[in-house]
C-alpha cells in the first residue's frame, strides 16, 4: 500500500479536492483524482492508496448515497477525520457567454437540489444535464458539451471558464461533510468531542424493531446525530441504517452501546470513531451515563457476586 497516497472524487477543482486541502498531511501526500466515490474507495481497499477522501453527507439533501452504500458493502473501511466545507457555487461558462446564451447547464446531481431556486428564477428554460463531478461539469463546459456548469468558482482558471454569476446557493448554510477512509486499524484517541459511525441491520421486520434499536442508544445516554434507511438490495422493504453518534468507542456508554446492538442485530458494521469537525461540546451527559458511574455500577455487581456486599 501506498502510505502517501490519498484517492479523491475527481477531476481537479472539485470540492471535494478543496475540502481535501484543508487536512494539514494533503501537503505531504500524493493526491490522486479518480472519476467515481466507488472507485476512489476501491483504490483504498486494494491497497492502491492509504486513504480516499469523500462527501458523506450535505445539509441540504442528506446522505450521499454513493458513499453511504459503499461504506456498508464491500470490503469494509473505517472513517478517520472528517472535514465540514461551506457551499456555495459559481456558474462557469466559456469567455464571452452572456446569459442569454445558457440553454444547457451541468453539475453533479448533489448539486442541483442546492441551485434550484436560482436555476428557476434566472435559467428557467435551461436544461439540465447531470456530471460525475462539479469539475468533470466545468470540463464539459471547456469542451463545448454544456454551457454553463455550477462548480467552485476556483475550479474557473483550471478549465479555462469565467464566472458568470457567483455566490450561488439556495441556502445560505449549505454545508458538505467530507471524510477520510482507510483500512480498518486501531481507533484515534479520543478527544471529548467525538463522532462514532455504524451501519446497523434489523433481524426482521416487526412491530417496535427499530425503536428496540433506538433504545440502546437511548439507555446509555448517547446522543444520535444522523440516521439514515437505505436499501439493502435484497427486496423492497429491506433496509440498514446508517448512523453517526455523539461519543467515543473507549467510552463506556458507547462501547456498550455496540455490544447491545451487536446482541439484537444480524450485522453491525463499526465505522470509526474520530473527532467532530464542528468543534461544538457533546450534549450534556444524562446522570448514570459516565465512566465512572459503569465503573461503579460494575463495582457493585462485582461485591453482590462475591459476598462483599454494599459499601
């Protein structure tokens, strides 16, 4: 395996490829375009790269898909950072393109939920057609198959476009996580203001299933930050669900956490536990949901079973 080489959604100027400069390492590291989430993964799993840099999820449409299924299928991985990119997108176009011009536009399809408004009120006529990637967007503006593609406005100079209109976006708060998967390894330590990440399947399909999962965390005192259903593959009505919660695997709560849903689920997939990118503090802890209060707890347990009794 490469240990300096680091797989990303390409071509150059996406933003994933500027989210993934924002790690101080990308100085250090070989950083490798690829055409596909799919692809930029399989690299890591093949031992081709130490790590493939990818969007997970966007406040304004939620999980992205590709990378969501590719982490619960396949060889598995394991997240290690994670990096929060504001959105917001420039329409590039070919030097001398007016407006009036634009009667075909790119971008890749997270995208469009996130210009929407804007493509109505200013390209209503115009057509949309999707990309692999915002860069790829820009490229196909370059070579005349598109007129205009919302991208970075920094991606411009790399195609050879101009901005025609920027600060482009629906909402003002668009926001894109990315991560950084490798192989599975030993966890990071923990900080205080940590992420765990699982994909967990349900053993069938029966009144309160998924509420008996929710209780596991909801027990312990841990805090679910995202949960997403995705399909199986294995028949309608079958899903997995894709889960990020506040806390560590060294702590108690969390680790427990695990090993309940380990004991009432068919499959649990552990994707990491890394530290948050928002720098926020973790909700405050519920009484009884400590370490040291399961250390007491298992403390106490430990007396009844050996005659020691209270203390």
């Amino acid at each position: 395996m490469s240990a300096t080489r680091y797989t990303y959604l390409g071509p150059a100027g996406t933003f994933t490829e500027a989210a993934l400069h924002t790690l101080p390492e990308a100085a250090t590291r070989e950083l490798v375009p690829l055409p596909s989430v799919q692809a930029a993964l399989d690299a890591v799993r093949v031992g081709e790269a130490a790590g493939a840099f990818v969007a997970i999820e966007s406040s304004v449409e939620g999980a992205v898909t590709a990378t969501a299924d590719e982490l619960a299928t396949g060889a598995p991985l394991m997240i290690y950072r994670e990096v929060l990119l504001p959105i917001t997108f420039a329409l590039l176009v070919r030097p001398g393109t007016g407006l009036a011009d634009v009667k075909r536009v790119t971008s890749h399809p997270v995208a469009q939920p996130q210009v929407r408004r804007w493509l109505a009120e200013n390209l209503p006529d115009a057509v949309w057609e999707p990309a692999s990637s915002n860069a790829e967007g820009a490229r196909l503006v370059q070579d005349g198959q598109a007129d205009g593609a919302f991208a970075g406005e920094f991606a411009a100079a790399l195609y050879g476009l101009e901005a025609l209109a920027t600060e482009i976006h629906d909402e003002a708060s668009a926001t894109t996580r990315f991560v950084l998967v490798g192989r599975p390894g030993r966890v990071s330590s923990p900080t205080g203001a940590d992420k765990t990440s699982m994909v967990v399947w349900l053993g069938d399909n029966h009144p309160g299933a998924l509420l008996e999962l929710l209780q596991e965390f909801a027990v312990r005192g841990v805090n679910l930050m995202r949960i997403e259903s995705r399909p199986t593959g294995q028949g309608l009505g079958n899903y997995c669900f894709s889960l990020d919660c506040e806390g560590h695997l060294t702590e108690r709560r969390v680790s427990e956490t695990l090993m309940g849903l380990k004991r009432i689920c068919p499959q649990i997939r552990f994707l990491g536990s890394y530290p948050r990118a928002d720098g926020r503090e973790p909700t405050a802890r519920q009484p009884g949901t400590s370490d040291e209060d399961f250390d007491q707890a298992a403390d106490w347990l430990s007396r009844c079973l050996d005659g020691r009794g209270e203390r």
